[in-house]
C-alpha cells in the first residue's frame, strides 16, 4: 500500500512538473498578442522587440513575462528617434492571476539596461507624448481594459539596471545626461495610498548648455522613503537622504498630481556646513587629487522648488550657494590657498524658463598676496544671454605651484588681469560688438610655461594685451622657445565670435625677432606615445620602426578658424644645417592653409623668394604649391648645408661657382615632410655662374676623348637650362655650352627614383684629343688634316653613383669621310699631274 502511495505521488509530481512546463508553450501565443495588443493600442508609438519568454520556474509560484530589446520609436517629428530601448522587459505575476478570467495582473517589474531619450522639438512637441488624442480610441483603450486578456498594474516593486536617461532640449540647446542608473522601488504601487522605498545611484550626472559642460560626471546617490495617496495623488518625502557626490544634502516637500498639472513644494539644504563637504563636490574622477588636504571654513547649500508646472510654466526655483572664509591646504605642499568666498545663487520666479537668473557675487580667492575677484551675472538664458561680469586679480604662479599640484606642467611668473565685459549674446551673433561693453587689460610678466608635452620652455619675459569690444591689441608681447625669440605687435579682432560661436579669429600682426631655430620648433611637439591595438603582440623591432616613425611625424595642422597675417623681419634663422639671414615678407594663415608672399632672404651666400602655400591632409601628407627664386646661391656652401646632396649630387662636393634657379611645382609631402617625388609637377629653368669641377669620378671617366690634364679642373661655360617636372620626372631640355673649353650640347632626364639618364655631346678641338681619340688617328695617313671631332658621352644610373660610357661612334664617321676627302683629294691631284706630263 506504502509503495502504491509512493508511486501515485511520483506521477502526480511528474505530471505537475509536465504542467508548469507545457503551460508557457500553450498560453505564450494568447499572452503575445494581449501584451503587442494592449501596448500598441494604448500608445502613439511603433514599438518592436525581437522575443517574449514566459516562464513558471524561474520565480515560482510566479510567473515570468519577459521582452528583450525592446524599442520605442517615436512618430511623426520623432520618426527618426528612438524614445525607449531595452534588452531585457521582465514582469511577474502570480500563478493564480495567469489562470483569472478576469484580467492579470503585473506585481513587479525589471528592467536590464534601458536607456530612455527624452526630446523636445524645436516645433515645441515632446517625444515622450505618446497618449492618443483621439476619444474614440479613448473610449477604446477603456474597452480594452475591460477585456478579459488584459493586464492591470498592482505593482509592488520595480527594478532599474544600468538604465541612461538623456534629456535633449533641441530649442534651447541643452542636454541632461543621467549615465548608469539603478534604482529599485518597493511598496504596494496600487490600491488608495501606500509607503514606497525608493533607492537610486547614478554614476555619471553632466549638463550641457549651448556646447559647454557645466557639470560632468557628478554622483548621485539617494534613499527616500515616499508617503503617496493615489487618489489625490499626493506625493510627499517622508525621509530622505542625496549625496551629490559626496555632499550630504537633504530634500523635503511634496508633489500633487492633481490632473496633467504638478504643483511642487520642496526644500533643499546642506546637512553639514563645513567647507571640507562643498569640496566633495568634485567629481571622482578628480578625488585622488584632493588627497591630503586640511580645510577650514563654510560652505551650504540650499534651495526650493515652489508652484506651477505645467505646458511652458515652470515653477518658482531657488538654489543659493554661500562659501565663506574657506582655506584649504594640501599638507605636502607650502603654500595655502585661503580667504574663499563666494555667494552663487539661481533664481527664477514661477513662469517660463527665460525668466532664470545667474549671479556669482564676491567670489575670491587668495595666495599669499595675490588675489583673484569674479562677479558675473547672467539673464534671459533661454531667449538671449545678458551677461554682466568681471574678473580683477594677479596670480602669481610662482607662489600658486606652492598650493597646488600642477602635476607635470610647471609655471612661473605673474599674469595680471583686469577685465570687464556686459552685453547681450545677440549682439555677438549679429557682430554687433559696438553694442558691447568690453574693457581691460592683462600684464604678463616673466611667465613660462614648461610641459612634457613640449621639447622646449615657452617663455614669455613681458607682454600687454588690451582688451575691446572690437578686438585684443598687443602693444608689447616677447616670446622665447628654445633658441627663438618673438617679438609681435598689432591686433587681433573677431575675439568674442570665436570664443562664442566657433567664428573665424582675424589678427594681424608685425613680427620680428633676432634668431628663429626651425628646426626647433617643427620638433616642439612631443610625439604621443603610440597605444597598440588589441592584443596581438608586436615585435621588438617592430615597436622601434614604429617608434622612429611616429617621432619623425613633422607635419601640422593650420587651424581652420583663424585669418591671420604676419609681416615679418627675422635677422637670422636656422633651417637643417642651412643659416638664413635677413627674412622679410607676409605669411598668413587662412581656412586651414598657410601662404608665403614674397617672402625674401639671404642664404648660402645668394638671395632666395619664395612664394607658394601649404595646406595639411588628414593622412598628414601635406599639399604645396611653392615658387622660388634663388639667385648665386654658393654650390660648396650648398653641398655642405643641404641635407642629402651629398648623396644625391656628390659631384657637388668638388664644384665652385654659383647657381640660380627658378622654379614653379606643387605635390605632396611625407608625413616628415620630405617630397613624395611621384607626385611633383612643375617646370623651371637654372644657370650656372663660373663653375669649376675638380677631380670628378665622372669627368676622369672621359680622359678616353679628351687630355687628362683637362680633366682635373673642369670649367664649364655659363649656360641657362629649361626643365619641366612630371609625375616626379624632370626632363631636361636640351642646351649648349662648354665643357673643358669644349662645345658641348647637354640633354637628359631624372626618374623619380633618382635615375639618372644624360648624355653629352662633345665636339673636340685637335689639341685636346684623348687616347681613344688619338688611337683611331694613329692608324690613318694624314690625320693631321682632322682638327675637330665630334664624340658622346652617356651617363645613366643612380644620381650618387652613374655608370659613364663612351659613344665614339660619330667620331669614326667623322673620321672616316675625312680620310675618305684627304684620299680623294690626292688622287684628283695625281691625275692633274699625270695630264700635265703627257701633253
């Protein structure tokens, strides 16, 4: 009897288990379409998600609903905008309620990483207004309510999972950022009134207005405990604990619901006074560095949110934020920073947003003795910015390195500012600056700027900067880096347009200076060390090649918001090995390209002007376009300044004279910017001035055609040679001149792989007759009637080091019809003769 019992109850928990198992199979169609129903006809919104599970083992005895990625996307305006978006929609209900003819009912609710973006149009509507306007589809929804597959809420806990909140304002241009959030609220969400728990941290809070961050990466944190009487739908704090960061602050009042209106009466204040917690207002990305600090002083916090909210009326809002007599004082450090004050307070009476105010009165701060003051005002945020501020103090750096950790970067010297502006933002739009107050000055004196960053000290010894409505003027300003100096005056304009509004700077400027060291400042830049992707390793010789090229990188960027001329004197520069003296002319720099005009200067004993423009790649692989004009630059001089001719024309190295040239080309450079051959075209025309060769590895190959003697110190008449410039290719055309005191026509190409394709055509006079030569005249009778031979010379090869052949092949026809006349001549002779004898 025990052993039937036992079996019967077997099959009785095997068929159970059968049940719980075929249950979600049998009703999972019927409960997807109540669920698409019941969502889709209750909202002005096309929602979608790829699958819905339902479970009776995981949470039993309830039941598990789930969604996954779930999306919200709006209608209309908002077609483009997803207003919702989940992975995972979990909902439980009990057993009992999923078997109920008279509707189900949801009693919690989990949500895995939502992510909501809340926006509102410039036309004025609201992404999230999905309710149907329509009141037979109101009437509708009540039908469905009644129907007995749809769901009612009777919940009693919700839960929020790495959530993201984004509130865009795209009238007003701001942006609310609410980055991993999770919340869990527990407490009966039904009936007539109840007790809800409300638990919430966000990671990562941040505002934007206008493009500019005003809070980034604050933490929030909160548990409140929440009276709310749903039929009046009163909402009131009852207990209540925030920490913004790690600022306590405690929020208290209440919210009424009445209809599609809220009505608010809340408080909020600082739990504690002292300056140390305003400080844990810092966000934690910032903590480590408030490390070992002792504080002194006060500093509350405290606000209320009072009245109307509904359509465009906002209610009355008050925020004020009052430091006083605050001091704080790393421990390792010498030096304090103390008497902190400031009153800031927001304030905006009941009624639209535009109507806020910004104060900042009395803020300041000291080192030693030096202070610093800020007053500022802001009105009509929303419509058009007034603005009304100040900012009067010396810093001296010297003295705030000594109470504050720069990290790497160190400073020195004083800045001594005094500026005052007022004005509305609309006058900046319309470049209406005369409508702007704006007035002040800023004294540097002795200030450097020293950072890993850069390869040498930015030095500034004295300078002025008067500050207008109009623009900044540079009365005085002398900069130093490494070896150079600076020296600039003149104005720059446009400012306020391009702090505000990302407009164009203008400036111009007069530059001089003494000596500037190019090749210093190409290198200023410390190259970013490179971050290898993934984790595919690299190899050791590798990692070098890839070192070498990264902090060979020389080319930059112009900025493209910037109109900028300079009109220089520069007394000497240094450019490679090359010395430059005497530098005048313009540079500008314009829409992201820099242009040389005439710009003139003394180097390698010759004159050089130069004209042209340069304009960098995202590759970075610049574009030039460049002219020069180079008159008698000295070719010793030349070989032994110029990086790389002594590889590319080591005959340069045994030559004296002088060399002009003008050419017109424009292509690419290298990231190092060094030419990319391939890609120049141009055309141009040199000449030479006395020029002397000695002992040239090239010309001793032609002691074959000509004496020896003249080979050793080879003079070659001045001549003027046209070229052009293909794809990287010059092709020389042909020119005349003297070689040895030789005529001799010159014609010829260089690849863009430095190949070298030349040839040279002599005509030989008798006396300076080569070996090859006299060894073909040797055999002939009456060779002494040839005084002029013509003879070719080929080079071809890499430029540092051709291949030289002789091409004598003109010279024996030469020679050949020359004795074939000498013969013929003879023979006329000796017949006149023989006629003569025999009359």
């Amino acid at each position: 009897m025990k052993k039937k019992i036992v079996i019967i109850f077997i099959i009785v928990i095997a068929v159970f288990i059968m049940i719980l198992a075929a249950v979600p199979l049998l009703f999972k169609q019927k409960l997807l379409e109540a669920t698409k129903s019941t969502i889709n006809k209750n909202i002005n919104a096309k929602v979608e998600f790829a699958d819905f599970n339902l479970s009776l083992f995981n949470g039993f005895p309830k039941v598990s609903l789930g969604l996954k990625d779930v999306t919200v996307v709006g209608k209309d305006e908002f077609q483009q905008d997803t207003l919702f978006s989940i992975s995972l929609l979990q909902t439980k209900m009990s057993l009992k309620s999923l078997f109920s003819k008279s509707g189900r009912s949801i009693e919690e609710v989990i949500l895995e990483q939502p992510r909501l973006h809340l926006i509102s149009g410039k036309s004025g509507n609201v992404n999230w207004d999905l309710a149907i306007p329509d009141s037979s589809e109101v009437q509708q929804v009540a039908d469905i309510d009644d129907d007995e597959s749809s769901f009612q809420l009777k919940l009693e806990k919700i839960e929020i999972k790495n959530a993201t909140v984004v509130y865009e304002d795209r009238v007003s241009d701001m942006l609310l950022d609410f980055n991993n959030v999770n919340i869990d609220v527990a407490g009966d969400m039904y009936g007539s009134a109840t007790e809800l728990m409300v638990k919430g941290v966000v990671d990562a809070f941040s505002v934007k207005y206008g493009g500019v961050t005003y809070i980034a990466n604050t933490r929030l944190e909160t548990k409140t405990l929440l009276n709310v009487d749903y039929e009046k739908m009163n909402i009131s704090v009852k207990e209540n604990e925030l920490l913004i960061n790690r600022l306590p602050l405690e929020v208290t009042g209440s919210i009424q619901i009445p209809s599609d209106s809220m009505f608010f009466d809340m408080s909020l204040q600082t739990k504690s006074s002292d300056f140390e917690n305003f400080l844990a207002l810092v966000p934690p990305n910032y903590e480590e560095q408030l490390k070992n600090i002792k504080t002194t002083g006060s500093a509350t916090v405290s606000g209320t949110v009072k009245g109307l909210f509904f359509d465009e009326i906002y209610p009355a809002f008050f925020l004020n934020v009052d430091v006083a007599n605050g001091n704080f004082h790393y421990t390792d450090l010498p030096e304090e920073i103390k008497n902190i004050k400031a009153d800031i307070s927001v304030n905006k009476p009941e009624g639209v947003l535009d109507l806020t105010e910004v104060t900042i009165t009395n803020a300041h701060a000291e080192v030693r003795n030096s202070s610093v003051d800020l007053t500022l005002k802001l009105e009509h945020l929303v419509s058009d910015v007034r603005f009304d501020g100040a900012l009067v103090g010396k810093i001296n750096f010297n003295h705030l390195k000594d109470a504050l950790p720069l990290d790497s970067v160190n400073l020195s010297g004083i800045v001594d500012a005094n500026l005052f502006v007022k004005g509305r933002y609309s006058a900046i739009e319309k470049e209406q600056y005369d409508k702007i107050q704006s007035d002040g000055v800023v004294l540097l004196d002795n200030f450097i700027y020293d950072s890993p960053k850069f390869t040498q000290k930015i030095m500034v010894p004295n300078g002025r900067l008067d500050f207008s409505s109009k623009s900044v003027d540079l009365s005085t300003f002398s900069m130093k880096v490494g070896q150079s100096d600076f020296n600039l005056s003149g104005k720059v304009s446009n400012y306020l347009n391009y702090i505000f509004k990302d407009g164009t700077l203008d400036g111009t400027m007069q530059l001089t200076s003494s000596l500037v060291n190019v090749n210093e400042l190409l290198r200023l830049q410390v190259p970013e060390e490179r971050k290898d992707e993934g984790t595919e390793k690299v190899s050791d010789e590798a990692k070098v090649k890839s070192s070498v090229a990264d902090t060979s990188v020389l080319a930059f960027n112009v900025p493209e918001n910037i109109d900028f001329t300079f009109r220089s004197n520069i007394k000497q520069a240094i450019f490679d090995r090359i010395p430059i003296s005497d530098i005048t002319g313009t540079i500008t720099a314009k829409e992201g390209k820099l242009e040389l005009k005439g710009l003139d200067m003394n180097m390698l004993d010759g004159t050089l002007k130069l004209t042209g423009s340069y304009a960098n790649t995202a590759q970075n692989q610049p574009l030039f376009d460049v002219g020069l004009d180079v008159k008698k630059f000295d070719i010793p001089q030349a070989y032994q300044r110029i990086s790389g001719l002594q590889k590319m024309l080591p005959v340069a190295g045994q030559s004296d004279g002088k060399l002009s040239t003008k050419i017109n080309m424009k292509g690419q450079l290298t990231p190092q910017l060094q030419l990319k051959t391939t890609t120049i075209d141009g055309t141009g025309v040199f000449n030479t001035e006395n020029l002397h060769i000695d002992n040239s590895p090239v010309f001793n190959q032609l002691k074959g055609i000509l004496k020896a003697e003249k080979l050793q110190s080879v003079t070659i008449d001045d001549f003027k040679a046209n070229f052009t410039v293909e794809n990287g290719n010059l092709l020389l055309k042909p020119f005349s001149t003297k070689v040895a005191g030789q005529e001799t026509k010159v014609s010829g190409s260089l690849n863009a792989r430095n190949l070298l394709d030349m040839r040279l055509d002599f005509n030989i006079q008798r006396e300076a007759f080569g070996s090859d030569i006299q060894s073909i005249l040797s055999a002939i009778p009456g060779n002494k009637t040839i005084t002029l031979v013509p003879a070719g010379v080929i080079i071809k090869g890499p430029v540092g080091k051709p291949e030289v052949k002789m091409d004598l092949s003109e010279t024996r026809k030469t020679i050949t019809k020359a004795t074939k006349e000498g013969l013929q001549k003879s023979l006329n002779k000796l017949g006149e003769g023989l006629k003569e004898l025999f009359k």
